[in-house]
C-alpha cells in the first residue's frame, strides 16, 4: 500500500514539474520523468486527463468556504476570492501553462482538466444566498463577470503587460470582484 501511494505521488509530482516547464505531459512523459514503467504509470493514469487532473489537486474542490460560512454574500465572496487567489499565485506556472495550452490552435477543452470552469462553481457557491434575490441566471452572470476579471488570464494581462506587481495585481482582483458585486446589487435595488 505504502508503495503504490508513493508510485501515485512521484508520478504526480514528475507530471508538476513537467507541467511548471511548460509542458503538458503525456502518461509515457511523467513515467520516464519518474523513473516508472510506462504500464505501471498506466495503471495509475489511463489517460492524459487523467494525469493533469491529479496533478492539480484544487479540481477536486467543491467549495472554498469554511464549513459554518457567514450568510452575507460580500464576506462569503471575499473568502472565496481570497482563496482562490491564494490557490492561483501558487500553482501560476501551472495555470499560466493550462492557458498556452487551452490557446493552442485545436487544443480540446476536455483534455485540459484545469480549463473546466471549477471557479465559477466556487464562486456561484459564495453568492448562492442572493439566488432568492437575483435569480440563478443573475448569479451565474455575476460569477462568470468576477471570473473573468480574477482568473490567471487577468493576472498575465494585470503582471505581464500592466505591469503591476503581483501585490498589486491581487488587491486589483480583489477589488473588482467587491466592485462587480455592489453593481449587481445595485442594479437590482440592493444594498451592499
């Protein structure tokens, strides 16, 4: 038992690094980088998605929220985006290689595990108290406008062609999420 868990791990770990080069890595890569028989590797990994995935192991995550979360959507919200902004400025390399990737001309979505919207659940889950209020098409509209002012897109344009700090990236990603939020509400006759 001990054996396979460090098999799974050094395969895990061998595809990280891989993928932080830049590289998406095929089954057959992340074995030969972890000294592993490819059949072994397979046995583990059938697939390259299936590699990817537990390579990244916040695709897993259904909630970024404490188990007793408070019931106001803005602090639920700033928990959520502090959160995955945390989660994003640890794996950047890995993110900013799942963007080359989703680019590529022919790259198909389903073979990249960390293009697959897991943010947007987190975030429809931080505002899912204003459901009543909004309607799900409203809180799904608003979850997708923080994603795409928050994701690893925003960080390479805010650090990589802005050229803000990545301090000062964060708090812009922080602040526009709170920004969106208070729009919304207003647009709707709520106050923050």
């Amino acid at each position: 038992m001990q054996q396979k868990r460090r098999t799974k791990a050094a395969l895990v770990a061998a595809a990280r690094e891989l993928i932080a080069g830049g590289i998406s890595p095929t089954v057959d890569e992340a074995a030969a980088a972890a000294s592993i028989s490819r059949t072994t590797a397979y046995r583990y990994f059938p697939t390259r998605g299936a590699l990817l995935a537990a390579a990244h192991p916040e695709t897993t995550l259904t909630t970024l929220l404490p188990k007793h979360p408070p019931s106001d959507p803005a602090q639920r919200l700033r928990i959520v985006v502090r959160g995955y902004l945390k989660i994003l400025l640890e794996t950047e390399d890995q993110l900013r290689t799942m963007l080359r990737l989703s680019l590529e001309p022919g790259a198909q979505r389903a073979e990249l595990p960390l293009r697959q919207g897991r943010v947007i659940g987190w975030l429809e889950d931080a505002l899912s108290p204003l459901l009543d209020s909004l309607g799900a098409a409203a809180v799904r509209r608003l979850a997708l406008a923080i994603r795409s002012a928050t994701g690893i897109e925003a960080l390479v344009w805010l650090t990589d062609v802005a050229g803000q700090s990545r301090e000062e990236a964060i708090k812009l990603m922080r602040w526009s999420a709170t920004a969106m939020l208070e729009a919304t509400l207003a647009e709707h006759g709520l106050r923050a």
